[in-house]
C-alpha cells in the first residue's frame, strides 16, 4: 500500500480496486524474523512443554533416535526418522503427530500423552511459523547459561533508572523536535515541512478519536489563523467523548479484553462491559495513569481507603486481572489455579513493565534477568488473591456485587419476604385444588381469587423492588500465602518456598514488606508506579507515542527486554517519562505535548534522498502512512454516513450468566447489529467478528500493544459486497441528496468533504458524474428511473468509501 502521498483523483472502479489489492498480495516477501511477541509466546507456552516433557530424551545430553529439541535446528533438522518441525505444516510436522499419537510406533511422551490443550498449543506455534530465539539475527543475543549478575543486570537500558536527560540545544523550541532533530542530523537527515492543514486535522481527529472531521470542524480550523488554532483543536479533541473510546481501545488491546472466555468452554463474560466502559470513563476524565495502573491491581483495597463507600470504579476496574482467557474444565483444579495466575502475570508484566516474566515459570528466563524465584514470588501474590469463586467444572470468575451493605441487606429482606409470600401462595393454590378438584380457576369462589390475586400482586412488586443488584468482575483478597517454586513449572515438584514480591532487578530499594494477612497485590500496585521503578513510566509513553507515529520509540512496545529492540531515540524516551511523570501522569498533557512538536505535524511526502539512509522512517524525518484500523474503518463508515451512534454502550450479550457463547456445535448467536462505535461490539474469542478478523484485529488472547497492517484480496472483497460498505454506501448517497437536493456538483463537494476532508479536483467531479450517468442508464433497464439514480450514486459512493485515500490517514 501507498508510503508517499496520495496523488489527486480517488474514484477509482471496483473492478480496478480489486486487481490492484490481488497483486499486492501475490507478491512474494521475505519471511520477517519473529516478532517478540511470538518470541515471548515460545518462551511462556512452548518451552516449558518441550523442557518438561521432551528434554530429558531429546537434549544436550541425550539423543535418543539423533534427535535435539532445545535448539531449532534440532527440530528442523530432525532425527532417524525425519524433520520433527516444519513452520507452518502442522499436518507433516513429526512432533505434532507423536504428541497426538497418531502413529502406533511414534508416541511422545512415552509416558503419557499431552493434554489436549498443550497439543493445541503446539500447533498453534507451528502455524504461527514456529517462532524461535534461535532464527533472531542479533550476534550477541544467547541464552544466558550463568546465575545472574544482578548489578551487571541493571546496567541494562531498561532497568536504569529514568534520568531526565538535558534537551539538546537546537533551533529548535519544542523539546521533541530537539531531540529528533540532533539524531536526524547526526544521520545527515533533512526533515519533511509541515502537513498541509486539511491533512493535519484529519490525522488528528483520528488520533485522538477514531473518526474523521466534520466538514464545519475543517472549516473552522482553515478559517483561524491564530498560532493557537491547532492546539484549540487538539483540546477540542481531547475534550470529546470519542478521545476514550478511542484510546480506550487501546488499552483494551494491551489488557486482551473479551466478552467471553475463548479456549475450552466458551463462557459469556456478561459483565465484562463494566471493565470496559471504566477505561473509557477514565481516560476521558484523564485520571492519572499512576492511579489508573494502581485501581486495576488493587482498586478493591483502595477502594476501602475511600470515603466514597459507593464509588465503585475502583473495583470494577480488577476486571483486569479476571478477564482472561481460562482452561475452566481443567480437572486438576491445582494445575488451573496456577494457569491462571501465570496468566495473569504474564499480562501484568508485559502490560505495565514490557517483560515477559512468565518466561520464568518452568525455568530462569533464558534472556532476561528473571529468576523462577522472581516468578513464584510474584505468583504468591497472585495466589493470595481470590480470582475465582469456583474451580469446579465448570469453573466461575470471581465477581463482587456493586451495592451498599444496606442496599445489600435491603433486598435480603425482600426476598425473604418474597419467598414467604410465594409459600404462602403455593399452600393456598395447593387448599384451592384440594377443595374444589373439579374446578377451574376461574370457578374459585371469590374470597380465594381476591387472595390469589392479591398474592401474585405483592410478589410481582416485590420482584420489582427485589431486582438483581448489579455484579462485576473484580478480584478480592484471599488467603494470603507465599508459593514454592514449582520444578518445571509442576505443581507436583515442589522446592522452596519463596516469600511474595517484586522482580529483584528491579528492586533498587528494599524488598515489598508485606504482612502475613495480606496479599500484597496493593504494595504491588504502589511499586508498579513507584519513583524506583524505571518501566512503568517508559512503556506508558511509548505506547501513546507509537499509536501516534505508527511505531514506538521502542518498537518491541510489549518487550523491553533482550528480546525486545533497543529504543532509537533512548535519550528522548527518558525525557518523555520523566515529563509524564511530572506531568501528574496525564495522558492527556502527553498527548498534548506530542501533538504539538514539529515531528508530529510533518508532511508524509517521500524524500528519495532521505528514503535512501532511513528507508524505515526510524528517525521520524517524515510523518508514516496509516491504516485505519478495523474499528476506526467501521466507525469511519457509519460516521461519513450519518448513521452512528453516539451513546455509550452496555452489554450486546444476549446469554445468561455462566452460559457458554457458543458450544461444541459452534452456534453463535452473538449479534452485531448495532450503530455504535465498535468498541461496544461484543469480543468473542475463538469466534470474532468478520471484519474485525479481516482487518487485523488484536487477539485478546494475549497483551497486544501493536498491530499488524495487512494487505489481502479479502479485504478489497469485503469493501465491494459487506453489508457494512453497501449499507453505508446507500445511506451516504441518501444523505447527500438530503442534504443538497438539486445539485449534482455540489453533491460531490460534500462527499469529498464528508469522506476524505477536502474537495474534489473539477477533473474528479468530472469523472464521477460521468460515471454516475452511465451507471443510471445502465440499470434503468431494470428499475424505475428514480430508483436507477440512487443505485448509481450508492455505487460512486461505495467507490470513495472503498479507497485509499478514505481508508489511509497521510
């Protein structure tokens, strides 16, 4: 897809469109080495099956049959009887089918065959290409073999502490661009001018919320000619409800939000919602991210030090450490406790400090100064708090009711009253029957149908008094323990036992104290943001800066490990968290600050010089083309339309509590039909929504605070016979002959301002109307003239929708 700047001139014909994406994907690219966070699924999901159930047979030591599994090319090159891994060919890859023990004479483990869910796994990587440490190209980067060297450790970038370095001295007055512009002329760089400012507001207005201007937003930006006229807009912004649900989406990627369970059982997370809809709350209030990041590891015991007893934000927002995916029909309920918690520690480390510590569940991190006992000392934490009300198949998360003690006790004694009132009913209805066997209701004499009557009467109102009080997931303290480290990672080799607390490369002061009745989930919420710690400010601003630029200052926005890229501009990294941090750890000055910097408002044009040294973009000489994303293409389509609904949403699931989504048949009833923004849509893991799969959708599987852009024939597919794109395209062309009934040029003006922010050039209106004319002339033949006229214009539409210039932000 384009790189540069689009040249005038959209309309282009379906037909052509779609030829165009068909040989964009059939041309052949070069295998890219693995991401870190396939890199990271190897080190938490796939090592330790292959050290806990292969290595001992298939390792450095022995080799039964000449076959090596701890290192890729054991794997790729096989043994007696042949390649046990081929990426992306599960069906041929040998390991696969000894696990599974489709052969008679290959079964692996000999002494037991893998669970289900662990094959699953397998397979998975396979499909994914079979990401391996091993095919990275890093020179220096092994494995380390050694006990760690704890102060070595921590002269490691990213466990230095943040240091506010001095702004370079520049000509230039915003800091950012100091920094940018010293390594850009280090590099012998000359950077793009400014974007031209229809360009400028409409990359901002999606930035910051996920649709684009309107026609008068535009006009009144063109029409100020004040120096502060961005900066209004960028408040503006700000200020609306669409920044939350923008950057709420965001967050939820980073934290792998759903409305269902995924993995064996299917389960509905009917109140999933409330996690959700507390993130886009607080974003748009710009609640400090130091409190933010505290409410959802421990918002139920800050919640107690409020005097708020009915503010329940902060427990609602422990849906972050409930919301993932569940092996719930695991019967070793001991083995599930214990996935759970590594989940959960794996999603908190790569959320807040970039780490994937989960790494070190089985054995030392193989990369990072990571200890098992680092590990166990975090899931001691963990396993003191209560994140299930059940383990029993199938097993339930752990929800707390959002009422007072009185509204609590209140609706006890109303169903007890109800209960009373339906006992004394059934009796009467039971004497009723007894009395007169032969008759109908309706033949009762009065008195009993006075009394019937009354008694379903209090009980309806009671019902209604009586409502179910409104539930969340949340988390609460448990029985506080600290955990043995786990040999392998089983639970049935046990060694010693490690006392609850923090990473100890990161500790740059005491240990956590925590005392023996308490969990230690709220010391760790206050460490995550505290001065010592030098992650949790670093991958806050990365990950604003990198939905910002299109890549983080650190690209690897889930890894800041050895695994992970080193950060291209460290200094300006440091600068940017220690200003946040001083900030108040405001989100919203951070946005502020970014936007507002020359780097961030330079034009995207392509210089050849500069193209030359940095093909990548990697010193931000120029502002990078981007796609919208699946949501913001959705909300972009309803928006331009007219059709979008503005209102915050709920839940979308029409199951009940505990129910399954979908069973074993693959029934889904779940429904999209909604016109607010995608962000309310349901997320159904195991079973997502059409376009939000086609358009590269994070998976909420895991933390995910990157996307991927691809570019597939399904995609150009999807734009010319979706319901979503015919549906928008017929509204937009109602729209447009509502809003100027008589003019055809005029009519097309608004649809460039509507769709793409500027007007059409005189040879596009041109050339749309043209086309338009022989469209309706074409389908006169089989619909009335009236109806031939909307069709066409519905289909020029569709054509703008469809392209480039509309689905990219310059």
């Amino acid at each position: 897809m384009p790189t540069s700047t689009f040249v005038p001139g959209v309309f282009v014909q379906a037909a052509m469109l779609l030829l165009v994406v068909c040989v964009l994907t059939a041309r052949t690219v070069q295998a890219a080495p693995p991401s870190s966070q396939d890199l990271a699924f190897f080190e938490s999901k796939i090592r330790p099956l292959l050290v806990t159930h292969c290595v001992d047979c298939h390792g450095a030591e022995t080799q039964e049959s000449s076959l090596r599994v701890d290192t890729m090319s054991g794997m790729l090159g096989g043994g007696e009887s042949g390649a046990a891994v081929i990426p992306k060919d599960p069906k041929h890859s040998l390991l696969l089918a000894a696990v599974r023990y489709d052969n008679q004479h290959l079964k692996m483990p000999p002494d037991g065959k893998m669970t289900d869910g662990q094959i699953k796994l397998l397979q998975q990587w396979i499909e994914m290409g079979a990401p391996h440490p091993d095919q990275l190209d890093k020179g220096g980067i092994q494995p380390r073999r050694a006990p760690i060297d704890w102060k070595a450790a921590r002269e490691y970038w990213a466990f230095r502490p943040v240091t506010r370095p001095e702004v370079p001295k520049s000509n230039a007055a915003h800091p950012i661009d100091a920094f940018i512009h010293a390594a850009l002329d280090q590099q012998g760089l000359v950077p793009n001018g400014p974007a031209d400012r229809r360009t400028l507001i409409r990359r901002a207005t999606f930035d910051l919320t996920g649709i684009p201007p309107t026609p008068d937003e535009v006009n009144a930006f063109l029409a100020d000619e004040s120096p502060e006229a961005f900066a209004k807009v960028i408040d503006r912004l700000l200020a609306s409800p669409g920044y939350g649900e923008r950057w709420g989406r965001h967050w939820l990627d980073v934290v792998r939000y759903a409305d269902s369970n995924g993995l064996d059982e299917n389960q509905a997370f009917v109140d999933a919602w409330r996690y959700r809809n507390y993130v886009i709350d607080a974003l748009n209030e710009d609640k400090p991210f130091d409190r933010f990041v505290m409410e959802q590891v421990a918002g139920d015991l800050l919640a107690k030090e409020s005097a708020e007893q009915d503010d329940y934000d902060s427990t609602i927002a422990t849906g972050f450490l409930t919301l993932g995916p569940k092996v719930l029909a695991e019967k070793d309920t001991v083995k599930m406790e214990m996935d759970i918690i590594d989940e959960q520690i794996d999603t908190l480390g790569q959320a807040f400090l970039g780490l994937t510590i989960a790494c070190a569940r089985c054995h030392d991190h193989k990369f990072d100064p990571i200890s098992t006992a680092d590990y166990y000392a975090l899931a001691g934490i963990f396993k003191s708090t209560q994140s299930m009300q059940s383990l029993k198949t199938i097993a339930q998360y752990n929800e707390k009711v959002l009422a007072t003690a009185e509204e609590i006790e209140r609706k006890a004694k109303l169903d007890e009253t109800k209960k009373e009132k339906l006992a004394q009913l059934d009796k009467l209805v039971k004497e009723a029957k007894q009395t007169h066997p032969d008759s109908q209701e309706e033949a009762y004499p009065e008195e009993i149908r006075t009394q019937l009557t009354a008694l379903r009467q209090e009980i309806a109102a009671l019902t209604e008094q009586a409502s179910e009080l409104p539930t969340a997931m949340a988390v609460q303290e448990g029985t506080p323990q600290s955990v043995r480290i786990h040999v392998r990672g089983s639970h049935l080799i046990l060694g010693q036992q490690v006392a609850r607390g923090v990473p100890v490369v990161l500790q740059r002061s005491e240990p956590l104290t925590i005392g023996d009745g308490e969990s230690g989930r709220l010391q760790l919420a206050q460490w995550l943001v505290h001065a010592d710690n030098p992650l949790t400010a670093r991958v806050a601003v990365n990950r604003v800066w990198r939905w910002h630029f299109g890549t983080g200052l650190v690209p690897s926005t889930d890894n800041f490990g050895k695994l992970g890229e080193a950060p291209t501009h460290p200094q300006l990294l440091d600068w940017l968290a220690a200003q946040f941090v001083a900030d108040g750890w405001s989100l919203k000055k951070l946005h502020r600050q970014i936007m507002l910097s020359d780097t961030y408002q330079r034009s995207s044009r392509v210089n050849a010089d500069n193209a030359a040294i940095d093909p990548e973009n990697h010193g931000y000489w120029r502002a990078n083309v981007q796609r919208l994303e699946a949501e913001a293409l959705r909300d972009s389509l309803l928006q331009v339309s007219g059709q979008l609904d503005p209102t915050q949403g709920t839940s979308m699931l029409t199951v009940d509590k505990w129910k399954l989504v979908f069973d074993h048949t693959s029934k889904d009833d779940t429904s999209y039909d909604s016109k607010r923004r995608s962000i309310y849509l349901p997320v159904i893991r195991n079973n997502l929504y059409d376009e939000f799969a086609l358009f590269d959708f994070a998976t909420a599987d895991t933390t995910q605070g990157d996307r991927a852009t691809s570019t597939v024939a399904p995609q150009a597919l999807f734009t010319l016979n979706s319901p979503l794109f015919l549906d928008a395209a017929e509204a937009l062309a109602d729209r447009l002959h509502k809003q100027v009934p008589g003019d055809d040029r005029m009519r097309v003006d608004l649809l460039y301002q509507l769709t793409l922010s500027r007007r059409p050039h005189d040879r596009e209106v041109t050339r749309l109307l043209s086309t338009v004319d022989q469209l309706e002339v074409a389908l006169q033949g089989q619909m009335d003239a009236g109806q031939a006229k909307q069709q066409a214009w519905a289909a020029a539409c569709q054509c703008v929708l469809a392209s480039n210039e509309f689905m990219y932000v310059q």
